[in-house]
C-alpha cells in the first residue's frame, strides 16, 4: 500500500450486505443545460458503485455539483446525473429533492428493492460547505457505513467530506480514491527515469508549490502556456504583447538558475504561434526564434518547440503533465498541447495528467485513452502533489491505537 494510504480502510475491508452505505462521490460534471458534456467522473464512480451493490449495500450516492448560491439554482440539479446512472446501472437511481431528505428514511425504511438513491445536490444546503454538524449527525442516523470516493472534493473540508467521516466508525475510501492516490504517489516516490514534468497553463503563480515539490525530484521541466512568457523575459527575450506575471519574473529568473546548478533540463519555447489579439486566426503566424514582436503575443508553441518537446517526451519513463501548451479550445491554436498529448500518446513511460484544463485538453486531443492516468481532480491532484494533507483522506485515518488496522 502507498504512503499516502497508510491506515486507511477500502470498500473491501467492510462487511456490506444489507448495511445502508453512503458513498459521497464526486459527480461534478460539466453540463450544457440538461447534457452532460463529459461524463468521466460518472464512468469512474461505477467499479465502486457495483462493488457495493454486489456485496448487498443498500446505497447512498452524494454529490455536488457546480457552485449553487441556494437551492434555487435548479441548474446545478444532479437530475441528469440521476437519468444517466439509471441507465449505466440498469436500476432506478431515485434522486432525493433535498441533499437532507426525510424521504430517504421512507425509502431505507421500506421496501428498498433494486433502487439507489441520489441525494440532490449537496451543495444546496449550505450547512455542505460550511462543514456543519447538523448534516454530518442527519446523515449519520441513517448510515451504517461512510465510503468518500470524491476524490476530485476531497480537498474541500466539507460535511460530507469531513464532518461526516469525523463521526462514524466505519469509514473508508473506494477504488477511485485508491488509483488515484497510487498514482500520484508513483510520481514522487522512485519514479522511474528520466522523469519529466510538463507545465503548462497561464500562470506560474498557480504552480509554484508544485514546482517547489518537484524540483528536486524531476529529470527536467518542459514548459508551454503563457506561463513560458514569464521565463522567456526572465531570459531577457522580447515577448511583445504576451501574458506576463511581472511579479513573478524574479522566481522565473531565480528557478532557471536553480536548474541549471542541478544539471537539470529546463525546455522553453523557441518558437511560437502568435497574433494580434487574444484568439484572432486573421492575424495568425509562425516566428522564426523564441522572439515576439511588440505588438504580437503567443498563444500557442511553435513547430520547432513540438519537435523538442516531443524529442524529450519520447526519452521520458515517468510524465507529469498540468496545464495545456496554448489556447487549445481555438482550433487554430491546439497544435502544440495535442502534439504534447500525442507524444505521451506514442511514449512506453509512465504518463499521469493532472486534472482540470490538462485533462480536458487531453480529451480533446483524441488521446485519452493511452494515458496512464487521467486525474479526476484539478485542485485536489495538485495539492495532493504538492505535499498538502486532504481534509477528506486525513479524517479517514485511524486516530486511536486501537482503531489502527492490523
Ligand atoms: C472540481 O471540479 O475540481 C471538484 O468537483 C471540486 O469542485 P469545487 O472546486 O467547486 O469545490
């Protein structure tokens, strides 16, 4: 078992058939009115939702969705995440109107057949995010066994993260939860080698504990996004309209230096996608060196840059991938982050990508599906990764001795 789990029960540890089983989950997917536009943290939720029901667990299923201001935001309903579970499943998935139901007992009470219950959008009670006690004791009444496998929550300290699991004996995490804290666990403990982190996005601020982590731990950084503007003018290199952390140029200036002490490689742009405005195609072109004209900015890596980046890529065992090379929802400036998504693509090593934009990006490249891993977290793999306690995995740990699993 990795580090990162040490003490903490799985759904295999609990004697299931007939307890009622509360499995909070994070069903926090994208929708486009009632469609849902990317269902992969329902397809991930199953191996644990049928585990359940094949051992006999009378279900539960909790969730948020989005950020409702009350329960009048009906567009954060879980209803098409119930309709969609109801046919994965093949069993009716009864959404309950309030995350606090009186219904659920009515149904746990009664004649509980073949159907599961989904409690409506936890987050429209804001006892939720303020991590009350009242939800946590409610729950409780009804509950014979706590699972968290929202791992993509589980840096939130909310009631049905912590709170909940803080008052029940028997509480665990499910197999999503698992991979992905074995996952993110193999990139910091003996990766194999070289080892490349990939780092992309907008802005080095939003990065700098992960690079603080990985810094001593990486073979090389390979860096893309408008992030790279800030280390290209901590070279000193022109970058004419492009995005830049100016209070960030000094750390740019100073990680630079401290990689090359290290011996370690440190890959920028040399060449870029640039134009006049933010997403004009008119304007569009190619430089010929890392250099960007006054009134230019880049929005996407080079052809040069791909095929550095690719070069490195293919010599990688282990790749970290966080944050898109360019503005990859614009056709005509995907090229660089699906090149990189097609050289982890075609590459034998280990390659994880972190959640958010990383994993949308990785989607939308068509690749997806020859990662290693796909972190169903944005926030929560990061922090994860970056050394932080998850109030979700923490409040799971066993606190007396006598709790602690032989
Ligand atoms: C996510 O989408 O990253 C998780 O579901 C957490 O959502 P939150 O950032 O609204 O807490």
């Amino acid at each position: 078992m990795s580090s990162g789990l040490k003490g903490i029960k799985t759904v295999r540890d609990f004697e299931m058939a007939g307890k009622t089983v509360f499995l909070r989950l994070d069903l926090n997917v994208p929708l486009d009115g009632t469609k849902i536009t990317d269902e992969t943290r329902i397809t991930a939720s199953l191996p644990t939702i049928n585990y359940c029901l094949e051992k006999g667990a009378k279900l539960i299923l909790a969730s948020h969705l989005g950020r409702p201001k009350s329960a009048k935001d009906k567009q954060f309903s879980l209803e098409p995440v119930a309709k969609r579970l109801t046919e994965l499943l093949s069993r009716d998935v009864v959404l309950m109107e309030e995350p606090s139901s009186e219904g659920v007992k009515h149904i746990l009470y009664g004649n509980m057949k073949n159907e599961i219950i989904l409690l409506e959008n936890l987050r429209f009670d804001e006892g939720e995010t303020e991590n009350k006690n009242d939800l946590a004791l409610y729950w409780a009444s009804y509950s014979d066994i706590y699972i968290n496998d929202a791992f993509g929550a589980s840096h939130r300290a909310h009631a049905s993260i912590h709170a909940f699991p803080e008052i029940m004996k028997n509480k665990g995490i499910g197999f999503l939860i698992e991979k992905e804290i074995k996952m993110l666990d193999s990139l910091t403990d003996n990766p194999k080698r070289p080892y490349i982190a990939i780092l992309g996005g907008a802005k080095i601020s939003d990065k700098i504990e992960v690079i603080e982590k990985l810094i001593d731990i990486v073979d090389g950084f390979v860096i893309g996004g408008a992030m790279a503007y800030t280390f290209l003018k901590a070279k000193g290199v022109p970058v004419g309209k492009s995005l830049v952390e100016a209070d960030k140029v000094k750390y740019a200036k100073e990680m630079i230096q401290r990689m090359e002490a290290r011996n370690k490689t440190m890959l920028l742009p040399v060449d870029h996608i640039v134009s006049t405005e933010f997403g004009n195609v008119e304007n569009k072109k190619v430089t010929t060196s890392a250099v960007i004209e006054d009134n230019y900015m880049g929005l996407d890596i080079g052809p040069q840059t791909i095929k550095n980046y690719t070069a490195a890529l293919s010599e990688a065992a282990t790749v970290f991938w966080n944050g898109p090379m360019g503005v990859f929802e614009n056709k005509a400036f995907c090229e660089g982050t699906f090149a990189v998504a097609k050289a982890l693509a075609e590459s034998k090593g280990v390659k994880i990508v972190g959640g958010g934009d990383s994993a949308a990006a990785a989607e939308a490249s068509g690749f997806a599906d020859k990662m290693t891993h796909i972190s169903t977290g944005g926030g929560a793999s990061l922090e994860y990764l970056q050394g932080e306690k998850l109030p979700g995995l923490e409040i799971l740990r066993p606190r007396k001795q006598s709790e602690v699993m032989p």
